[in-house]
C-alpha cells in the first residue's frame, strides 16, 4: 500500500504551518546565526532536522498512544523540556557567556551548534502530539511501515529548509547592523521569549 500524493502533499502543508509558528526552534536559529555566524546556524537546523525525523518515526509508531498509557512519562519529558527552556533564556537574559555565542562560545564547533538545535527540538514533547495529529488526520488507521521514512525525511526537509531560509536571511549585512546596535536589549527579549515558552510548557495541561 502507497500513500497517495494528495495527502503526502497534505501533511507537508499541515507540516509547514506548524513549523512557520514562530516558537523556540525559530528564536534559537535565528538569534545563533547573527549573533555567531551562518554556518553556526546552518548546523543548529541541522540539528532540528534530526529532531524532526525523531519525532516523526516518534509519532508514526505510536508514542502518543504511549503517553496516554503512562502520562507520567509526559509529564517528565514536558517538565525537563521546560526547565531547559527556562534555563536557557535566564543565561540569555543575564548575558550569561554559556548561553552567549560571543562569549566564549566564539569557538563553538559545529557539534556544539548541532547539539543547540537537536536539544532545543527535543526539549518541546507537544511536537510529539502535534506530529500524532496530523498524522490522524491524513494517515489510513494501519499505514504501511514503509512509509515512516519517507514521511519523516518529507517533514524533516520542510523544517530543514524553513529555518535555512530564515538564517540565510537573517545574516544579511543591514540585519546584523541592527542587532549589533540592540543586542543587549535584543537578547533580553529572547531571553524572556524562551523563559515563557518553558514556563507555559511546564504548567500547561
């Protein structure tokens, strides 16, 4: 059995809604790439890619069902996803040189970039209900086991290429002018931003 191209085309629309959101993947990218460099964000999309696949095959084999049958499971992964999200935007919000690229992160690796995108994807377990829910509402009740890689590697792509085209854009030269000029301020915005996103994360239901 052959998913039909109309509802693989449905799910990277429903996908791609759903990453356009402007949310903890896109202040992260965004902000590495022009406070550090492009590459180092290209790498922290790479990240988010490998994130995204993990909660595609994730969703795809069921984990919502897993969370319904052991809500504490969840609730531990939405606490410790939230907590990181604090964390990270307290650092950004003190100008903390853990959390600055300009600090001593001058000489973060590309590993290092990587692991920024791939944790920042995964510390959100929501991406697991809102992978199940698109899924239930294009997928037949038993899909072929084959097309989990196919669906993942479609909606990893679209992520891929959403938050590249967002750091490409952002390191522009009259861009980077004007975060230099607001940066401090700029980072405690997006400090705040994350501290927001991790908190509704831990007390939401």
């Amino acid at each position: 059995m052959t998913l039909p191209a109309p509802a693989l085309l449905t799910i990277a629309g429903l996908w791609f809604l759903a990453v356009a959101t402007p949310g903890p993947n896109f202040l992260m990218t965004t902000r590495l790439a022009v406070a550090e460099t492009r590459a180092a964000g290209i790498f922290a999309v790479l990240g988010i890619g490998v994130g995204t696949t993990c909660w595609a095959m994730a969703g795809f084999f069921g984990l919502q069902a897993l969370f319904a049958a052991a809500p504490w499971a969840f609730l531990g992964m939405k606490l410790l996803g939230g907590a990181y999200l604090v964390v990270l935007g307290v650092r950004l919000w003190r100008n903390d040189p853990a959390a600055d690229p300009k600090g001593p992160a001058l000489s973060r690796t590309p590993g290092s970039a990587f692991r920024l995108g791939l944790v920042t994807n995964l510390s959100n377990p929501k991406s697991a209900l809102l992978v199940a829910s698109v899924f239930a509402a294009t997928l037949p009740p038993t899909p072929p086991v084959a097309l989990a890689p196919v669906i993942a590697a479609e909606m990893a792509g679209i992520s891929m290429l959403w938050y590249a085209a967002l750091v490409c854009l952002v390191t522009t030269r009259p861009v980077r002018a004007a975060f230099g000029q607001g940066r401090r301020w700029i980072d405690r915005i997006a400090g705040t931003i994350f501290v927001l996103f991790g908190a509704r994360l831990i007390v939401s239901r």
